[in-house]
C-alpha cells in the first residue's frame, strides 16, 4: 500500500470494539469518562469531548429508514466550528462501499460473486502457487483470502498465502486491494469511477470519493490527532485504494447505509448471502459479504463495520429489521471511547447487546 505516511489498518475495530489500536499500545481499553454523554444536549456533549480529547466527532442517526440527525461536533484545524458537512478519512469503512459495488455488479449479472478471479488478475507475488486460482469474490469480501492484512507486514514485503483460503477467517486490506484490481481489469474503469456510477452519483454522494480532491477536500477536512493532541499528516490518495482512505461525510455515509437497509440496486440472493454469515468471528458474530454481522437475539441482526488508522477512528451499525442505525466518525487515535456511549444512547437494547458481545 503505496501511501504519504504508514498506517495500519486493523482487522476491523469491531473485532476488539474497545480495545486498544496496534499502532498505538499504550492506549488502554476501556479508558472512558464516567461522565455520561448526551448528545440531546450539544453543550454537554461538547464538554465531554473537551474534557476528553476527541477534536471532532461525527454523528449520524437513522430512523425507520430515514436520517434523523447529522451532527459534526468540534472545531476544525482553524478554530471555526466544524460544519455538518465536515470531510473524514473513514478508514476501513471503505471496504462496504467497495463490496456494495462489487454486489450491485453481480446483482447486475456483470460479475460472479464465486467466480475464480484469476481470469481477471495474478498477483505476481503468488503467481507461482496454485492457490491463488481458489479466490473469489465470496471468499474475498468474507476474508478467507489467507492473505496478510497487508504485504508491508511481512518480512520481505511480498503478498503470501497464510492458509488455504476459504479455510477460516484472517481480516485482509490486500483481499480488496486484489478485487479491486480484478475489477478494473475485468470493466477498464477505476474502483472511483465504478463507485461513482453504481453508488455515489445515484444516492448524491457528491461529498464522497476514494481520492483526494486538494481544491475540495482541503477546506473542510477533519485533520486526524493522537491521544496527546498532535496533528498526523494527512493522507491524500491520488489512486484508489478498496480497503482504506475513503473520504466522505456523515450524510452521505449515512445515505449510503439507508441504500444497504433498502437493498438498493441488489437482487434478493445478494441480500441474503450479505446478511447471512460466511464465516465465524467469535460467538455472536460473524462475517458476511462486506458486513460483519451480529446476532442480536430474536432472529435480528445488526450489519457493522469499524476503521481504525492513525488519527481515524469510525464504525457504523445498522438494524435491517428495525431500519435503524448509527454512524460515528472521530478524528483521535482514541476516539473509539466514545463508542459505548453513543451506541447505548442511540441504539437502546440493541446497543447494549452489541456491548455484550463485544465484552464477552
């Protein structure tokens, strides 16, 4: 992953919901302020993030289908207050987006969710081993790839098979950045533009892209922070990357997961193999295709995502029974103890048994 500075992406921030990062160790779970959020009361809250260290969040809440509230709190980098339309780097909450694009073309009849996508693309890395012709899109959005989460992490550098893929689960940025490529070369356009005609331009995501846009993006941007309030470079993307460095609002992220709740441009099979999950995480979870799902009791789910890099931290859950969700976006290498509040506020029961889950 060719970027301006080095950022990990963790396998996914729900996996260890609120746990420390691995590029940040000395973050502790669980260091939160008993103080109890309200968000129904801006000032409150605001003094909590204050009190807190967390320079911004974004808060989005939907209803029934509908979004309810869009709420960016904080100041940007110039002291003016951030407006609800502030840009974030959403980190691994690319990855939906890449996925939903992915199954709107097989929903299309354009692609194969379980086709070998060796057709398409080779990794010269593994070119050589015959495993690589096992990989699919099934496998790839449920990662089951076998593939590190990515290359640079290995001692030489290069793509490998860790297991078998299709064997168990080992969360993997490279299992998208591989799609992503199989999928250019199979359309001839990029992952931005394929988003760009199967999502963002039809939901009206006109603040959302996989790249970096200096005259756009540089205005009203969320500059990410450590835990002790230094700024982190920002990443500015100049190719698409299906794994990582979204850029988007809390509005038109939120319009996007309503779509997901709908099944917006997806046959009901696709639909179904999304919620239905591919492959264990850990009791009470599992990984559909793109979604981690949870089991929240009842036959109801919640589908989730998280992201975590350097001065990102964000997840989302939406409810497709109940038509409900939460997106939350913060600019802190911490801001992941902000998490339990907000869902438990906003989610009630739901957000509780996510908890439960999470802390077993």
């Amino acid at each position: 992953m060719k970027k301006t500075i080095i950022t990990v992406s963790l396998c996914i921030i729900t996996s260890n919901l609120f746990a420390q990062t691995e590029r940040n160790p000395d973050l502790k779970p669980n260091q939160q302020s008993d103080q109890r959020v309200k968000t129904d009361n801006d000032k409150d809250f605001e003094q909590w993030m204050k009190e807190n260290k967390v320079p911004n969040v974004g808060l989005g809440i939907i209803r029934n289908g509908k979004i309810e509230k869009i709420k960016v709190y904080g100041a940007l980098r110039d002291g003016n207050a951030a407006p609800d339309n502030t840009l974030f780097n959403v980190a691994s909450l690319t990855k939906p987006v890449t996925a939903i694009v992915a199954l709107k073309l097989i929903s299309a009849g354009k692609w194969n969710l379980d086709e070998p996508l060796d057709k398409y693309w080779t990794d010269p890395d593994i070119a050589q081993d015959p495993r690589n012709k096992k990989l699919t899109t099934r496998i790839i959005l449920s990662h089951q790839t076998g593939f590190p989460n990515w290359r640079w992490m290995n001692a030489d550098g290069k793509l490998n098979f860790q297991f078998d893929p299709g064997t168990k689960y080992q969360y993997s940025g490279e299992g998208f950045e591989y799609l992503r490529r199989a999928l250019e070369k199979k359309f001839n356009k990029t992952l931005n533009q394929l988003a760009e005609e199967l999502i963002f331009q039809p939901l009206k995501m006109k603040d959302t892209s996989y790249i970096w846009n200096e005259k756009k993006d540089a205005l009203r941007f969320s500059e990410g922070y450590d835990k002790d309030e230094n700024m982190y470079p920002t990443v500015k993307s100049t190719t698409s990357n299906a794994a990582d460095d979204l850029m988007t609002t809390v509005s038109d992220y939120s319009r996007f997961l309503i779509s997901v709740i709908n099944g917006d441009g997806l046959s009901k099979k696709v639909v179904e193999d999304m919620k239905t999950g591919q492959v264990i995480t850990k009791k009470g979870k599992a990984f559909g295709l793109g979604f981690e799902i949870y089991n929240l009791g009842d036959g109801n789910i919640a589908l989730s995502h998280g992201g975590s890099d350097k001065g990102v931290q964000t997840i989302f859950f939406i409810i497709p029974k109940t038509k409900d969700g939460i997106v939350i976006f913060t600019n802190v290498d911490d801001g992941y103890k902000s998490f339990e509040k907000l869902l438990t506020e906003y989610l009630g029961e739901y957000g509780k048994k996510v908890v439960e889950i999470e802390t077993k």
